[in-house]
C-alpha cells in the first residue's frame, strides 16, 4: 500500500490531548477510505503536524483528513523509505 | 532526548540508492554532535524529504545534514507524538 506523509501548517498551541483526540478521529473515519494513519509529530510552537499514513491514493488520506475536521495543507506519497 | 522532524525541499529526481547513502553519510557524520537519524522519506517527485532524528537540539540535527552535504530547509523539534 503507497506511504504518504502529510503536513499540516496551522496547528500552533496543539497540546498531547489534542494531538491525541485529532488522530482518534482519523482513526474513527480512516476505514471507509482505505487508509490508515500510523503516527503523527507536532511541534506546537510553529503549528506544524506531520503524520505518516498508507492509503490507496493522496486523495484518500485528505478526504480522511477532512471528514476528522482538520484537513491537511499538503499530502506527498513518499514512495521511498530508509 | 528531543526529537526533530527535518524537511528538504530540493531533491527532486532523488533515488532509493541516493536515499541510502545520504543516510548512510548522516550516520557516519551524526556521532560528534550526539545526534541519532532514525527515518527518511523521499517524494522524488516533488523533491520532499521528511527526516526523523533525536538530538540536543536542532542546530545539531542541522550541523549534521550540512556536514553531510545536504542542508535541511526547515527543522522542526517534535515535541509530540502519537
């Protein structure tokens, strides 16, 4: 299944419990789409969200995205790892 | 130890074994600032490369990428993660 990192540009201030409950929702919806979010890193100060996901296509993981109510500024499908 | 989330935006084209060996020259150059490269993912289409890495402190993590050849744009301290 293709990997896809996304980014999020606007989350300044996001504490644990947010980050946590925002990738409960991705979870919660992730299934009708064929996705599935893996981890997710915030850095609060500048608002920036990476999460890792699989998912059949980009347009998946933003539709997923979407319906959690955070939709992500950019979706890249990192078809290479190390 | 802090955790950085690092982003390249210029390596358009980058393949699997380019990949490797720019982490395989982050390894070989990480050990004197104490910095520790755990994941990269590359889209050679758009040129994004996402690097996870444990370190003091992002001047570290960017120390290590230049004197590995290929500064970081960006780098951001992940303090959260799920």
């Amino acid at each position: 299944m293709p990997v896809f990192m996304d980014v999020h540009r606007n989350m300044r201030g996001i504490t644990a419990d947010e980050l946590r409950e925002a990738h409960r929702q991705d979870l919660e919806v992730q299934g009708t789409e064929h996705v599935e979010f893996k981890r997710a890193w915030a850095d609060p100060e500048s608002g920036m969200v990476f999460c890792l996901a699989e998912g059949p296509d980009a347009d998946a993981v933003r539709r997923v995205h979407a319906l959690a109510g955070h939709p992500a500024d950019e979706v890249y499908p990192v078809t290479l790892e190390v």
